[in-house]
C-alpha cells in the first residue's frame, strides 16, 4: 500500500508497536558490524538453534548498535509486561543457557548489563514503560539504563532508535514515531517554514566543519534551476570513527527521512547517499530501507498525497578519503576522480551535473526529523552557546568503555573520558585525547576542562570534526601518531596541488627521520615552518589540515621531539628504532618461552638458565616482552 | 580505428568472463555517472580488474581507457594485479593502530612471507591494509574476505589463517 495521509501511517504505526512490542518475549541480539565482529553471528544462531530445539514460542530478532561497544556481543531480553533486561559479552552456551531460563519461565539472571524500564519515543516525546510497576523480584543489584555513568549524561537524537528497533523493518522504524516528521513537513509545512525552523534550531554541520545547517538549505533552496541534489555524505573515512556505519546499519530510516524533508525544503527531486564501500552492512541496511520506503509510498511519487517527488539511490565510495571533501565527492558520484575543485562556485550554486546541491553528513540528516517533530526550541535546549543539540563521538582507544555515544555539546573531555569512558585502561595516565581525524589534533590532560564545541576545540589547534575521539595513553609516542597521520594523508592527497603533495611528503620525510634517530637541532621549527605553507596555499580541507596533528603535538608534547632528536631515545619506548629489548638476569628463571616466541632466533639460552637478547638480530617486533610472564623482559 | 579493430581486445581467461562484464555494465547502462558501480562490481566480481574488462568499459561506455586507468589507480578499492582467493584487510585506523595493530600486520607479514600490498604465490591470500573499518571499540580489527575478526591479538593472528588454508585445502 501507498500511505497517503497521517491516518494510514498510523495504521502502521499500530502495526509496528505489535512487532516491536510483541505479547510474548522477545530476543534481540546487536548485530551492527561491531556486534558481529565480537561474535553476535554466533550467539544468534546459537540462540535460534536452541529456540528450535525447545519449542519455544518467542521472538528473536536484530537490532543495531546500542553503543556499548565494548560489551559486545549485547543481548537484549524483553520479558512482556515486566522489564527489558540488557545481557553482556554473550556467547554460544551462555545464549544456550538464557533459552534454557526461558523455557523454565524464569528472568535469565547472568551476565546482566542493566535493565531498561522504559524508552523514550523521541520523535513523539512519549515514554514507553515496559513494566508498570516494576517488577519488584529483580534482583536490586541490577543498574538502571539511566544509571550507568556509560548512558547517563547521554541524550540520543541521531541514535534514537539503534539498539531499540530491527533496522531492517520500516514498520518498528514507523512504530517509533517515524515519518510522522516527514508528513508534518509536506502536509502542514512550507519548504521556507521548515528551513526557518531548521535554522531556529541552530543545527551545524556534523561532518566536522559545522556550517550552519539551515543556512546551508536556504543557499540551495534560493539558488536558480529547476533541478536540484541533495546528498549524503556517508564517505566516513576518518580513521576511528564510526558514527555513520552505527547510524546507517542500526537506524537507516532515521537517514531517508531527514533527506526527504531537506529535499522538501530546498526543492530537490533526487538524491543520493554516498556511503563507502568498507560498510557493507550499512549499505545493505540502506538499500532495505529505501526499498521498503519506496513500497509505502514515502519515497517516489506524490508524496503523502502532495506534488512532492523524491527518489533516493545510492553510490559506493571507492575508498578516497578526499571524497568526503563536498567537490571530490561529486566528481565522485559524476563518475570521475575524486579531486577537489577551488570553491565559489559553491556546490549550492553549481554541485552534482551543475545544478544547485547540498551535501550534508548522516549525522545532520538524522538530526532533521526530530527538530521538525519536536521543534527548534526543543532541539536548541541541547547543547551550549554557538553549538546547539547534541553529537554522537565514537570514543575509543585506551578508555575502559569504547563505543558510541551522543552528548550535548558543551560537556567536558573529562566527563567524555572518566564518566562515559569509565576512565583509562590499567588505570595508566591519560597523555591526550585525539578528535578531528588527520585534521584534528592530540588534546593534552591539562586541557581535558574544555567543553567539547566547535569553538572550544579550534581554540585549542584542533577540531570537532565528525565525532572520532581516540584517546591515548602513557605508551603512545606523539612524534610516531604525528607520522601515523601524516602517512595517512600523504597517501590520501589526491595529488592535484602542490603544497598538499609535495608537503605532505616532506614533513612524513622529516617525522620519519626524527622517530629514526636522525633528526636535527632546527627539525622542529623546519616543521612548523612547512605546516603554516601547507595550511595556507592547499586547495582543500584535507591540506589546510593536514599539518593540525604535527602542529598540535609539537605545541603540547615539544619535549617528546626533543627527547628524540636530542637524546635519540623515545620516552613512550615506541619508536623501533631508539628502543632495545633486554633480559633482566635477577628476574629470569629460564621458562624459555620468550626464545620459543622470538621469530628470528635472536634470545639465546638453556632452560633454568637467564636468557640473553642479541641485538644484531632482534627485530624488536616485542614478541619476546609480550610473553614474558616474569617482567624479565624490558624495553629501553 | 575501425570498430573492428578497436574491439579486438586482449581475451578473457574464461569465456564466460565477458558474458560477466557485459551483465554489470548492462545493468548500470542508463545511470548517469556510472563508471563507477561498473568497475566497482567488476572488481569484486574478478576481485581486480583484469585488462579485458576495461577494455570492454571503455568500448562499451564510450570512455577513453585513460581516464578508466586513472580512476582505477586513483581510488583504494581497485586492484589492476590479480587477488588472491581470500583478502586479508587489517585495519590501520587510529583506533586500531594506538591498540597494536601494526604488529598485527607484522605478524601477518611474517606467517603469509609476503609485505602488505603483495599476494601469496598460491593465489591463496592477498594482504592489504585498510583505514578503518568502523570496528574501532573492538580494535584492533582485522578481516578476511566479508568476516570481521575483532580484539586480536598477535597470537590469534596464526589460527585465523589456517582456518582459511584448512577451508582451501578440503
């Protein structure tokens, strides 16, 4: 059927609750990439063979992402008319031993992560209890969702419906409140009220630069020409950062539906999603959801019975990082190489095939839907000064709790870091936290009070960007996450001018002579010099920014250089070149595993006897430190 | 050039290979801007681009070999030398890297006697270094053909591949 109206979307509306909200219980296993990668495959299937072997009459199905990563493989258990309880680093036998509970009627009570008592109906600003009152024989000991520090300060906007729906199932999208904003917009609202509003709510770009959202439609809506784009920058290709693939592969519909409002208002007929081809799922997920949103009427023709038209398609990356520059990613789509081109004209002037486009990121598309449902007001009470509304980071590194999260702007790197994170692994000393991807840059403890904004950050040589937050610890060498960046975007200057290049290779040149020993008095101040050229005469971002983790480590973490071009040695014992491995006689007691473990032959020893390292052959790969269960093996 | 002379191009290894290529460029033939899902499907379909097949582009699709040369050297995905049967990504994204994945790499180096970039003698694997697959909670990741390993550690590294060679060799 078509859905022509707000009374048949409700109709699926009633159908999706019964789906999401079955009278029985139902199972859900987190099966976005990272959930896979943790083993979810296998707990599904162990899950579904058991099922099948006991009879048992309930619900398994997929969900996405919830965005505590690290406990994965997450299961999700919603026992009808009690609680939704959240299980924990699940595999085969404990899935096979939670079927077991059910089939005896009881709560399955290992392994628990917390229990969820209700859900927000963002879109809608209802709230859903699962249980009412709860259930008062769960154990007290069980944290709330709202109470672990992992979810507490957090407000979902973009990740409103990951880990909560089957992101294959436009139905438990519907259910959830979706469409509703997309059938206000065109029945109720002109394309310039629903621009006005974007704009009130002071929405920024999320993929890092942070143009003003409504400003950037009004460009577009404004320009002259009867055919225009709208596209999806989903060409993630900073380098610990997955936001988008959480987005896409746990919530697709949320993406679908902010595009076709923004092509409402700017006037668009098409679009495109550009998502790179390093996400399967997440294209998979898309492809469902467009064709799913096609068969209801919500893509296409005559929208919710209007005159409005919108096709969606969708274009794989090639893995170009420049793509996600707005002029590569067009010549991208166009079929070409994606090289950049000197802006104006402005892609709201003259984008795809020259007609006026606007590109924005799968973080900003997702917030549209709310903002349009609930309001500016609403939307702006997020968030801080300049930089309204929350943002989703993919907080990783050496934190205790890695995964997704959204905030509002304005909270602090420490909350990040010891609230949500739960702090440094082994308790070791935080050195810097890193956000912007290669245009970013490494954030030092002292600083860890800012408030994250796009102001706060820039203020400080780095970026917001799209939302990558690594942070590193005591055993992270600056000098060699310089050159890790700087291989980066060497390799990824698409070579077209000069400055990024040329001087791309020239700093990689200098940073690996420095982490080799061979740098000189004067090295420190030749890179500086070369980064403020960079950044002043590239033709795009990717250069203007490029020089940020070199400028940026050597403002906060000088001594580091020095200690390597002055001493030759590397104070975080990275740098192979300025570090030796060695056996401490008093502590070895000749177990002899570290000479089995040495590839190239280079520990020499008998058994019950101290071992020794010959130096000439050691390859210094730390095989032999890994191992050693004595702490005889140190590294100098 | 005479038509026939511009399509006599170099030949296919199997026959089949151009019923292949005739197939995807078929289906993206109306698409403006469609060079790319073209090649992109070619290149997992052979999993590289064999010369033939751009040859084919290029008379098919109107599009000088040149530029077809140029995009296939410009972006990551496409391989003009052959693959092997399963490629091994290990990831270098940030995340992955500050969690020890070049000693991943290393290791991989060392067990499959070939550098990153380079494919076994046997066809058997291909290994190639990605930026980032998105795993970056569960770093440092690595994938073999569509599965994803993540929380590696260097010692796992050697059971995972001979799970591929034992899965060859039946």
């Amino acid at each position: 059927m078509k859905i022509a109206n707000l009374e048949q979307l409700k109709e699926i509306k009633a159908r999706g609750l019964r789906l999401t909200y079955p009278d029985k219980i139902k199972i859900m296993v987190g099966m976005a990439t990272c959930g896979i990668s943790a083993g979810a495959d296998k707990v599904y299937a162990a899950l579904s063979q058991r099922i099948a072997e006991l009879g048992l009459d309930v619900v398994l199905t997929k969900t996405g992402c919830i965005g505590f990563c690290q406990r994965e493989p997450l299961v999700d258990v919603i026992y009808p008319k009690q609680v939704r309880l959240t299980y924990q680093a699940m595999t085969s036998e404990s899935a096979t031993a939670l079927v077991d509970a059910l089939k005896e009627g009881r709560i399955y009570e290992s392994q628990t992560l917390c229990r969820i008592d209700q859900e927000d109906f963002l879109v809608e600003g209802v709230v859903r209890p699962y249980a009412n009152p709860h259930p008062p024989e769960l154990p007290p000991e069980f944290p709330r969702y709202e109470d672990l520090p992992f979810f507490s300060k957090q407000v979902k906007i973009s990740l409103r419906n990951c880990g909560f729906i089957n992101p294959e199932s436009i139905e438990e999208y519907i259910a959830r409140g979706g469409y509703q904003a997309l059938c206000k917009a065109v029945a109720e609202m002109t394309p310039e009220a629903v621009i006005a509003e974007v704009k009130a709510s002071g929405l920024r770009g999320r993929g890092g630069a942070g143009f003003p959202t409504g400003l950037k439609w009004e460009f577009c809506r404004n320009a002259p020409g009867e055919l225009k784009y709208v596209i999806c920058n989903a060409d993630e290709g900073d380098p610990g950062a997955f936001m988008d693939r959480g987005i896409l592969e746990g919530d697709p519909h949320a993406v679908v539906e902010g595009m076709a409002i923004g092509a409402y208002a700017m006037g668009a007929r098409e679009g495109y999603v550009y998502c790179r081809a390093e996400y399967p799922l997440a294209i998979d997920h898309l492809k469902t959801a467009i064709s799913q949103a096609e068969g209801l009427g919500l893509l296409g023709e005559k929208i919710f019975g209007s005159d409005f038209s919108f096709t969606l398609k969708i274009r794989e990356g090639a893995g170009a990082f420049v793509c996600g520059e707005e002029t590569a990613l067009i010549a991208s789509i166009e079929g070409r190489v994606g090289e950049p081109r000197p802006r104006p004209p402005f892609p709201a002037q003259s984008g795809l095939w020259g007609k006026p486009t606007t590109i924005n990121n799968v973080k900003t598309w997702s917030h549209i839907a709310p903002i349009v449902a609930r309001g500016a007001d609403w939307y702006a009470s997020f968030g801080s000064g300049n930089s309204k509304g929350t943002t989703v980071f993919s907080l990783v590194g050496k934190v205790n709790n890695s995964g997704l999260v959204e905030v509002p702007l304005g909270i602090t790197l420490r909350e990040m870091i010891y609230d949500l994170g739960g702090g440094i692994i082994g308790d070791r000393a935080i050195k810097a936290v890193q956000t912007g991807g290669p245009s970013g840059g490494c954030i030092p403890e002292e600083f860890l009070d800012t408030p994250v904004d796009y102001d706060s950050l820039a203020a400080l040589g780095s970026i917001m960007g799209s939302g990558g937050m690594i942070v590193m610890d005591e055993k992270d060498c600056m000098v060699d996450i310089a050159k890790y960046f700087l291989d980066f975007t060497r390799d990824e200057s698409c070579g077209k001018c000069t400055p990024c290049r040329e001087g791309t290779l020239r700093l990689m040149e200098m940073l690996e002579a420095i982490t080799e020993g061979r740098g000189q008095e004067g090295d420190i101040d030749k890179l500086i010099k070369m980064s403020g050229l960079i950044k002043k005469t590239s033709l795009c971002g990717l250069g203007a920014t490029a020089p940020n983790p070199v400028l940026t480590t050597i403002k906060y973490f000088r001594d580091e250089y020095e200690a390597h071009i002055r001493d030759h040695k590397c104070p975080a014992k990275v740098c192979k070149p300025l570090i030796t491995f060695r056996v401490l006689e008093d502590k070895c007691n000749g177990c002899q595993l570290c000479r089995l473990r040495c590839p190239v032959e280079a520990v020499l020893g008998t058994k019950k006897e101290p071992h020794q390292i010959i130096q000439e052959k050691c390859i210094k790969c730390g095989a032999c430190y890994d191992g050693c269960k004595f702490d005889a093996v140190v590294v100098d | 050039m005479p038509e026939e002379a511009a399509r006599a191009r170099t030949t296919y290894a199997e026959v089949t290979d151009e019923d292949a290529v005739a197939g995807i460029i078929a289906t993206y033939r109306d698409e403006p801007g469609n060079l790319l899902p073209v090649m992109l499907d070619i290149n997992r379909h052979f999993n590289w681009l064999p010369r033939p097949a751009l040859e084919h582009i290029s008379d098919e699709l109107k599009v000088p070999l040149t530029e077809i040369l140029r995009v296939a050297s410009f972006y990551n995905a496409f391989s003009l030398t052959p693959r092997g049967k399963n490629i091994i990504n290990v990831c270098l994204g940030t995340g992955c890297f500050v969690k020890g994945s070049p000693r991943l790499l290393e290791r991989l180096e060392r067990k499959l006697g070939i550098r990153h970039g380079e494919t076994t003698e046997d066809m058997a694997f291909t290994l190639e270094v990605v930026r980032c697959i998105g795993c970056c909670a569960l770093a440092p990741a690595i994938r073999v053909g569509e599965a994803t390993y993540g929380r590696v550690n260097p010692d796992q590294v050697s059971k995972i591949i001979d799970s591929y060679i034992e899965t060859a060799s039946l």
